[in-house]
C-alpha cells in the first residue's frame, strides 16, 4: 500500500501534547511538536490503517459540551499544511500526488472516501457513517463539509511554490566562540538570540553517546539507553529558515530527543543542535556565566 498522510484533531485542549497516538502534534500556538520519526509506523491513530502512515494532528477541539470552543486555529492549519508538505517533499511528492488516496483526514479515511474498504464507515453521519470520528470535515464552526479538500489544496500549493505571506528568514548566526565540555574545549556558534549551537557529532562523541547518521531521513539514530525524554515546548520549529534533522532513540516507535539544523559546511551539510537542549535532554550537569557543560549524570 501506498504511504498515506493522515490529519486529525485530538478532541482535547490547545495543549495537549503527547507521544505514542501521533508523529507529530500542532498545538494551538501553531508549533509542531515532532514526537516520533516519520519513518516508522505507529498502532493506534486511525483505526485499521496504521501501516506505512503518518499522523499528524492539531491540538483542539476538546470543548465540553461544544467542541467548537476550542476551534483549529489558523496557526494550527497552517502549521498543518506545511508539515504535511514537507512530509509529501522529503518523499519526493509533487503538487499532483496529493489526492484523496495520499492525503486523508480521519473523518475521510473512517468514511472509506479513498475507495479502500479497510473497515465498517465510522465516519461522519453525513457520509452514512456512525459519527464516531469527524475530524477536519469542518474547519471552522458551521463552515463548509469539505475540510479535506480545503487543506489538499494548501498543501498542494506549498509543493506548487506559491509564495507564503510569511516566508521563514533563516536563523542568523553572528559569531564563534569556545565553551568547555567535559574539561576541554569545544566550538559552538551563537545565534542572533544569543543562544550556543554545536555541531551535534562534536556533542555526541564527547560524550561518548552511540549514533548512526541516517542521511536518507535526515536524522540521526541515538543508540543510548538511559535518555528520558521531556518532549519540551520550545523545540526548534520549521520557523528557524533551516533544514531540520531529527535526533531519535533508535526503538520501535523512533522517538523524537530533539530537533536540530542541517547548515552548509566545508565539507558538506551538517546537522547542528542546541547546546543547553541537548544537555538538559542527554542529563549533562550545566553551568552558566560561562556555560559549561560538565558530566553525563542523569537525572
């Protein structure tokens, strides 16, 4: 079977956030929280179609007794369409591939309106189904049943190339310095917000942390055992203006430790991280004034 991007919502508040149900999830602010690598498939976001899948899913929808108090916000479907976007990108997808069979929201693939039979019709009562899920067939309160094809649309014209009304500058870099990590030396750059990137092969061998760069995906597979992760709010977005690469444990479900950048080098492109996010997420003890990063303690 052909991958499928599905769309959801998670009928619940703008906040949400939680690994295991979807690779990734919009909260209501907009920013994607990357939970799981895109490569690997999950058991349980839309039922019976789970293999060779991605989800994505917008935080919302969760009022009580009317869910359309807590609407998708406009950050979030926008959020939405560019995920999914440079999801069908990075497959090698063009604008003419996003169609109702590659691209489905869950009120669509519980109805069966691919053609697949892959279940009984839980969808929307609209399309004869039991109304258990309807997620996306609306975008907004009382609006038009075709939220699908609304957010095909947009994605298709992220892949066309139409211009964005907020095209992402990149992150700029303003100087270099040097930190001590672990009782020696190690070069980071500082970004126009004064926060410390280093070259996440530098971080990973100082600290003797296994990995495997997977150039295909564009991640790299972290082979430790002892990393508890904190799925943290502030993780780098696509906003950045650069390539993002993916640190992930390398389990079943690929979960995600942390978001980088992929920048231009000598001798080629290289993935770089945030020195502090990294060491809060691999248990470094750090100090600051000046930063330093000591110890792998855990904890």
């Amino acid at each position: 079977m052909a991958a499928v991007i599905y769309l959801h919502w998670t009928a619940t508040g703008y906040d949400w956030i939680r690994p295991g149900h979807y690779h990734s999830i919009i909260g209501g602010d907009g920013r994607v929280h990357r939970l799981h690598a895109y490569s690997v498939d999950l058991p349980a976001h839309t039922y019976g179609r789970n293999r060779n899948s991605v989800a994505l899913s917008c935080a919302c929808m969760g009022g009580i007794p009317d869910p359309w108090t807590l609407p998708p916000t406009p950050a979030q479907l926008t959020s939405l369409c560019t995920e999914a976007a440079a999801i069908a990108r990075s497959w090698g997808w063009q604008e003419g591939d996003i169609s109702l069979q590659s691209v489905m929201t869950h009120a669509e693939a519980a109805s069966n309106r691919d053609g697949r039979v892959m279940h009984d019709n839980y969808g929307p009562m609209i399309w004869g189904g039991s109304g258990e899920r309807w997620d996306l067939l609306q975008l907004e309160k009382n609006g038009p049943s075709d939220g699908g094809e609304q957010l095909r649309q947009r994605i298709r014209a992220l892949l066309r190339g139409d211009p964005s009304p907020t095209p992402a500058a990149p992150l700029v870099f303003k100087g270099e310095t040097v930190i001590q990590a672990r009782g020696a030396d190690l070069a980071v750059q500082i970004d126009a917000l004064g926060r410390s990137w280093a070259l996440a092969a530098d971080l990973l061998n100082r600290y003797e942390i296994p990995y495997v760069w997977d150039a295909s995906l564009r991640r790299i597979l972290i082979g430790a055992l002892d990393v508890a992760l904190t799925y943290r709010d502030d993780a780098v977005q696509a906003s950045v203006g650069w390539p993002l690469v993916e640190l992930t444990l390398q389990t079943g479900n690929a979960p995600v430790i942390l978001t980088g950048i992929l920048r231009p080098g000598p001798s080629g492109d290289r993935a770089w991280c945030r020195v502090v996010e990294f060491a809060e997420e691999f248990g470094i003890s750090v100090s600051y004034e000046p930063l330093v990063l000591a110890e792998r303690r855990g904890g």
